[in-house]
C-alpha cells in the first residue's frame, strides 16, 4: 500500500471513533472537516518514510504516529487561524473552521484533535510499549513548552524574539518530531534523526516565507502577505529573494548529509530532494536568477 492510502486510512479510522457514540454533531462534522482535504500530509509523510527506511516493522505503530502527528498539526492550523490570532477567514481553499463552525466549536475541535493523537499513540501501544511511551513523549515535547508549537505561538507574544528558537518551535518541531517519531517506530533511536527534522524544518520555514511574499491566496488556500502584515520575522525580508533560494538549497543540502545510516538511506533522500521541488515556488527561482533581483 502506498504511504498516503496508508496514511489517509489510518486518519479516517481515528476520526471516525472520535465521531462515534452520542456525540455531538457538529463538533463530530468540524473534526473531519479540520483534516479534510489533508493538503500534503508531508509531516506524516516524512515520519513513515523515515519508519520505512528503518525497516518499518511495526506498520500499526507507525500507521498511528502518523496519525497522530497529523492531527496534531491539524489542530495547530484550527488555532492559529483564531482571531486572537492569525485571523484568519481560509484555509487549504475553503472557510476556516471557526468560520465555518463558530469560535467555540473550532477551539473545541482543536482540542478535541490534541486529545485524539495521544488517544491514538496509547491505543497502538500493543506488545510494544516502550515504543508507544517514547512516541507520547517525543510528540508531547514537541506539542507543549518549551520546546514544541505551543512555545513558537508563545515567542508571537513577545516584544523581542529569539529568531533560532522561535522558528525550531513554531516550524521546526512537528518536523523533528516526524523524522524521529518514525525512527522509535521502527525500533530505532530517535536521537540521531533530530538534526534531520530540523533541518526540513528550517528549509520547510524558508519555503514557506518565500510562498507568503510570492503567491496570492489562490494558490495558498490562505491569505497571503502574512508575515508582512503581523510584522513576522522571516527569510525573504532578511535575505531577499535570492538570497532566500540559496539559503533554502543549503538547508536541504545539510540535511540530506544529515540522514543516518539506515537501509533505506538513498530512497530517503530522493523523498526530501522530490519534496523540496514541491516547496518553493517556481516563480522564486526564476526570480533568483535575474540580475538584481
């Protein structure tokens, strides 16, 4: 089975139980429609690429941290579309959930996915438990303060950012948590796969700054100028345009340098190189090649 069929069925799996019973039903509709299109699924994409590179011997496992990592990136998106703070009326070309469903509902939903993806890591736990245990702990790290999401929203707050730490949580830390979730998946140490989340994170940062000063919103499915307009510190402010690219080609560089010994080594590195064409916008490249530009 492919990685996306594996990791689409394992998404409709668990929130078709987080719908079941007497539940109410339009909190029950806002969770799907929080994951529904799932966009790239790259995160969980990386997580069982690395899982398979290990050799993947436990598929469940690795079929539930996707899962989990998953919507745990999706309730990031529900929140920071938030009024209080992003405020932000789309998302992946449709209404944002609290748009579509109220304020209260998408905090709801939000909370309702955090929950869901350790629920899914404790369910999967099985005969392997210590793998399950270093699952939960490596994605609540990531989650929370201060090393996680929750700590890169925090630094937004703040009246002077630390640019490092402030991009390794608000970016980085799903990404670090994908390449060594997928690693303790497969029974392998997750220590040695850190500097390769972090550096698709940094790149996946980069890229991202790049389509928010260059593309409009149809091509996001959000609005764009973002970082512009919340006075965000970003990559084509500091360096440019070009300047951006080539910062981009070197973090993607460092990180395929970055990848472990493992048997699946050179299919890996195909993924992140197929992948980092995806990321940045051809119109950026054509742009660093013009004289001046």
């Amino acid at each position: 089975m492919k990685i996306s069929d594996r990791i689409e069925a394992a998404m409709t799996t668990a929130i078709r139980q987080g719908q079941g019973g007497i539940a109410p039903a339009k909190l029950a509709a806002a969770l799907d429609y929080a994951v529904t299109p799932g966009g790239a699924r790259i995160r969980p994409t990386i997580l069982m690429s690395v899982a398979m590179a290990c050799g993947d011997d436990r598929p469940p496992l690795a079929d539930a941290a996707a899962v989990a990592l998953e919507v745990i990136h999706c309730a990031s998106l529900v929140h920071d579309d938030l009024p209080c703070f992003d405020d932000a009326d789309m998302r992946r070309g449709k209404p944002a959930v609290h748009r579509a469903f109220s304020e209260p509902l998408a905090v709801l939903t939000g909370d309702s996915l955090i929950v869901m993806g350790f629920q899914v890591l404790a369910a999967a736990a099985g005969h392997t438990p210590h793998r399950a245990i270093q699952l939960i702990d490596i994605l609540g790290t990531r989650t929370g303060m201060p090393f996680g999401i929750c700590a890169g929203q925090g630094w937004e707050s703040e009246s002077q950012i630390d640019l490092s730490a402030y991009h390794q949580a608000k970016t980085g830390a799903l990404f670090i948590a994908a390449t060594q979730m997928g690693a303790v998946a497969a029974g392998q140490e997750a220590e040695p796969w850190a500097e390769l989340g972090a550096r698709i994170g940094e790149a996946f940062q980069v890229a991202d700054d790049l389509r928010d000063a260059l593309c409009d919103e149809d091509v996001l499915g959000k609005p764009a100028g973002q970082d512009d307009l919340h006075g965000r510190p970003n990559a084509v402010a500091s360096f440019g345009v070009q300047g951006a690219v080539q910062r981009f080609d070197d973090i993607l560089g460092g990180a395929i340098a970055s990848i472990p010994a493992c048997p699946g080594e050179a299919a890996l590195a195909q993924m992140v190189r197929a992948y980092a064409d995806r990321l940045v916008p051809a119109g950026a490249r054509r742009r660093s090649t013009v004289p001046g530009e």
